[in-house]
C-alpha cells in the first residue's frame, strides 16, 4: 500500500511505491494534487481595507474612552450636580482634570513596582 502525506495545501507526496517498497532517492516521486475543500471567507474580509482598519482602531478607542473616561465624565456631572464645582469649572475641564490625575496615578504605580522589582 502506498503511503502518502499531505499538508496544508492539497499536495501529497507518494513516499512508497505501488508496491509498498520504500522509494529509493534516485526514484522519481509521484506529486498527487487534491482540491482541497472551499473556506468562506470572513464577513469583514468584504468590507474595503480603510473601513476594516478604521472599524478596528475605532473598537480599541471605544473601550479605551469607556473605560477611562467615561466613569470620570459620570464623576463629573454628579458633582456637577450637587454644585461641588469650583466657580467656572466645566463638566469637560473636570473630566480632563481626572483622566490626567488616574493616568499620573496609575504611572505612579507602575513607577512603584518598577522600584520594588528592582530592589530584589
């Protein structure tokens, strides 16, 4: 029985002869070609590349902005609310105010663990 190997591309190789002999290297080797099944592209593959790439950059901004921002626009308007702002303060300086001050902070924490990983 021959022995055949397949990869990826539909391209067999016959290793044995009829047979069942092992091919010696001065034997020729037999290249069997099989049609290989039919993969549907994705869905998104359809869409231009500049939409594609404009869809992905806008999903990474998008929970980026709901994860920073949005809790600190929410803080805001509730103080907003109450009248805990500072005369002329904004809904939007105060939002930028403390995305500045969690950035800073969290840099900060980064700065710390840094130290305590390079004091060991």
């Amino acid at each position: 029985m021959a022995m055949q190997t397949f990869d990826r591309t539909g391209i067999s190789r016959l290793e044995r002869g009829p047979d069942g002999a092992r091919l010696s290297r001065t034997e020729d080797i037999r290249i069997i070609v099989t049609p290989m099944a039919e993969q549907r592209p994705a869905r998104v593959s359809f869409l231009p590349w500049g939409l594609r790439l404009f869809l992905k950059l806008g999903f990474a901004g998008f929970t980026l902005l709901s994860i920073f921002v949005l809790p600190n626009y929410l803080d805001c308007r509730s103080q907003r609310d109450t009248g805990a702002f500072y005369y002329g303060m904004t809904v939007s300086a105060c939002t930028r105010q403390n995305v500045w001050n969690q950035i800073g902070n969290t840099q900060r924490q980064f700065e710390t663990v840094a130290r305590a990983v390079g004091a060991r």
